[in-house]
C-alpha cells in the first residue's frame, strides 16, 4: 500500500508547498497532498515560494492554495506540520488524526527507521501527547523578502532529506 502523506502549513502557500515539493522528489512513491490551517483557497504560491524551490534545484509545481480536509487528514498515514502551531490546531480539529501529526523536526529527529509497521514507529512518539518545543518550528517566511524564503526552503530541505528515508510502510 502506498504512503498517504500531508505536508501542513498555515495557508498552504509556502512552507507546506516547498515541503510538497521535496517530498515528492525524495520519495515519489508517496501519496502526498499539501494543505493548509487557514487559507484562503485557490490563491497561486507567491514568486517568493516559485524562487524558493527554484533555489533547491527543483521544479515549481502548479500550485493553488487548499484548507486542509477532514477526509484527508483522517486518511492520512502521516501528518508533517510545519510548526508547533499546527499541531496543536490539529489536536484542537481534528482530535483524531493529531496521534499521526508532527513537527517536522521532530519526526526527522525521532520517526526510528527500523523494519517495524510504520503505523507502530509513528504511535510510539505518542504525537498526540508529546509535549511541543520551540525548536521544532520551521521560520515562517511569510511578509519576508526573498531570502527569507530561501532560508525557509534550505531548513525544510535539511528536514527532508533526514525524513525521507524513515518514509516507508
């Protein structure tokens, strides 16, 4: 079966895109949607966003913004949010799909890469529970110039690229 994987920001215009992104050049067999906490739907990513990913190496998706579902987040195997934030806005919404939500620094860090189900490595961090951290949080780029942005698409690839290989039913 394949891997149903959101990537979560807040308007799903840059971070969580970006993250898309990533994702799928990584690990292309993922099921993957990008979505947001509070957008406002259908806007296209910024040229901020567009450069960003550009900068990494990669291609730009065609891109509009969406609110994150209740269908999709109660599928997903694993929710990766970009900050603290969104976690905890999942475990306020959507109370059932917060024990598969987590920071993506602390699911780079902590998701263990062995042979066990990936469903069983995600429910030992107990992320429903896990007491949240300011290092965890991805700089929202938002409002910034450029470079902001491209040192936001640097950190999230620098997740990524730790992440990816955990990524595995």
């Amino acid at each position: 079966m394949t891997l149903h994987v959101v990537s979560l920001c807040t308007g799903n215009a840059a971070r969580s895109v970006m993250a898309g992104v990533l994702l799928a050049e990584h690990v292309p067999d993922l099921m993957l949607t990008t979505s947001g906490t509070h957008v406002i739907e259908g806007m296209p990513m910024s040229w901020r966003t567009r450069d960003a990913i550009l900068s990494l190496g990669l291609e730009p998706p065609q891109h509009r913004s969406r609110q994150a579902t209740p269908d999709e987040l109660d599928s997903a195997d694993l929710i990766i949010a970009a900050a603290r934030e969104h976690v905890q806005w999942m475990r306020r919404t959507h109370p059932r799909a917060a024990p598969r939500t987590g920071t993506l620094k602390r699911l780079a860090r902590d998701l263990a890469a062995d042979e066990r189900a990936f469903a069983e490595r995600v429910a030992e961090l107990s992320l429903a529970t896990v007491e949240l951290e300011p290092w965890e949080d991805v700089i929202d780029p938002a409002g910034g110039d450029a470079d902001v942005f491209v040192e936001t698409a640097a950190e999230i690839a620098e997740g990524i690229h730790a992440l990816a290989p955990r990524l595995r039913r």
